[in-house]
C-alpha cells in the first residue's frame, strides 16, 4: 500500500493567508498541517505528495525535515484556473507513478486526531472505506460531502447538498482498493472532479465502507476553520504532536 496526500490547491478561500505558502503548508501548532499528516503515516508506507509547481520548492524545502522519502507528484499549474481537480490529480498520480497496489488517499488540509493504524485495521482489503465525521450540525454539514449510512455502508452521499440527510461528512481520509482504479477514468470524465462525486458514483456500483471516528477534525479551507484548529491545538495536542 502507499499513502498519497492531495496538497496542489491554491488554497483561494483562505486570502491572503495563502497568497505566499500552501495551505497544507500553514503552521498549525509546532509543525505544518500537512506534517501532522506525515507524522501518522506508518514508516514503512511509501508517501507520494500530490502539489501545483508554483509551490513546489516551498514543499522541497519542507521535505528536508524528515528522514523518510516523500515523493512528489507536480501538476503542471502556477494558478487556481490551470490546476487539477482532487479526482484526477489521484488519477494522473496512479498514472504517472505507475501505482499498482492500494491507495490511502489524504486530503492535506485535513487535521484529525484518529489513529491511521486504526483506519487500516477496520480495511478489509477489498471494499473502498472513508472516513466519516459527524459534525452534529447539518447547517455546516452543507459545506461538506454528506453521507447516510446502513450498518457501516455508505448508502448514500451527496457532495455540499443544500439539504443534508445527515451530519455525517466525509473527511478527505480515503482507502482505495487497486481493483477499483479503473473506474477513474470513466468518473473524471462524467463526473465533476472531486472525491465526493467518486464516492457517489462508486456506492451506485458497489459496497463502499465507513469508518466513523470520535474526537477532532478540522478542514482547513476557510480563515475561521484555520483559527479554530490552531486554538484547538494550542490547548489539547500540542505536546502530543511534538516531534521526537
């Protein structure tokens, strides 16, 4: 299995904050965002980093802080208009570096306090399985892909709809079995690009897994989101994810 992070988006709804640095490039706590990422993935898993070339030697430079090999995957884009969608940046990623085993997939402007290791334990090694949040607001759930489950299936899902079935949101936390790779193609051309119309399109053709956590999540796409995480992290998990 190898691990890739989604981190090529302009980051256009956070302002200035991202005119200058990625936002999965943002200091959150002691470290960037995306490093808490980095951080939980298991050492022995490979890790590709899906970035825009605008950015790409902010991430060079960022790369240099750790003693395992992350690879990059550069989208030939230097702004918002010219970059790929999160569906087909994982579909050109697969392509480009000839993956050909399971996929974790993480959106790298997630912040989540679950264990991976957990998330890949309740991965049965056959059925796609997403990361389920309930944000137990259905206002905000708007925001989000939403999702109804039946005995931990996902029967349901609706990206940003106006009336949500549920407070269940997809957190950007994807496991992809290999088999499943070939619907990408047909789905990036059918389909708006983005996850959660991959995981409509693929709950109308198959079993797809959900695993629901307790504790914090935070989308940093906005300006609010982005403060309220790193409240968050200055009062609870600072010393918990400090680097040894």
């Amino acid at each position: 299995m190898k691990c890739l992070i989604l981190a090529g988006g302009f980051g256009t709804r956070l302002g200035h904050l991202a005119e200058n640095t990625a936002k999965p490039l943002l200091a959150l706590g002691p470290k960037p965002v995306i490093s808490h990422i980095v951080d939980k993935v298991p050492p022995d898993m490979d890790i590709i980093v899906s970035i825009n070339k605008r950015f790409e030697s902010e991430f060079l430079e960022w790369r240099t802080g750790f003693s395992r090999d992350i690879d990059f995957f550069v989208e030939d884009a230097c702004h918002n208009d010219k970059k790929l969608g999160a569906l087909k940046s994982v579909h050109q990623t697969i392509n480009i570096k000839e993956i050909r085993e399971d996929l974790l997939v993480i959106a790298g402007d997630n912040f989540f306090d679950f264990d991976i290791y957990d998330f890949l334990d309740n991965y049965d090694g056959t059925t796609p399985l997403v990361a389920i949040y309930d944000i137990k607001d259905r206002s905000k759930a708007r925001l989000f892909g939403v999702a109804r489950l039946d005995r931990g299936r996902i029967v349901e899902f609706y990206e940003k709809p106006s009336q949500p079935v549920s407070s269940l949101v997809a957190i950007g936390c994807y496991l992809l079995p290999v088999r499943i790779f070939e619907h990408l193609s047909d789905c990036c051309t059918s389909h708006k690009d983005n996850l959660g119309e991959f995981i409509t399109y693929l709950i109308n053709r198959e079993d797809v897994s959900a695993y629901t956590f307790q504790g914090s999540w935070f989308d940093i796409g906005t300006v609010d989101a982005y403060e309220e995480a790193k409240k968050t992290i200055a009062t609870k998990y600072v010393g918990a994810y400090e680097r040894v």
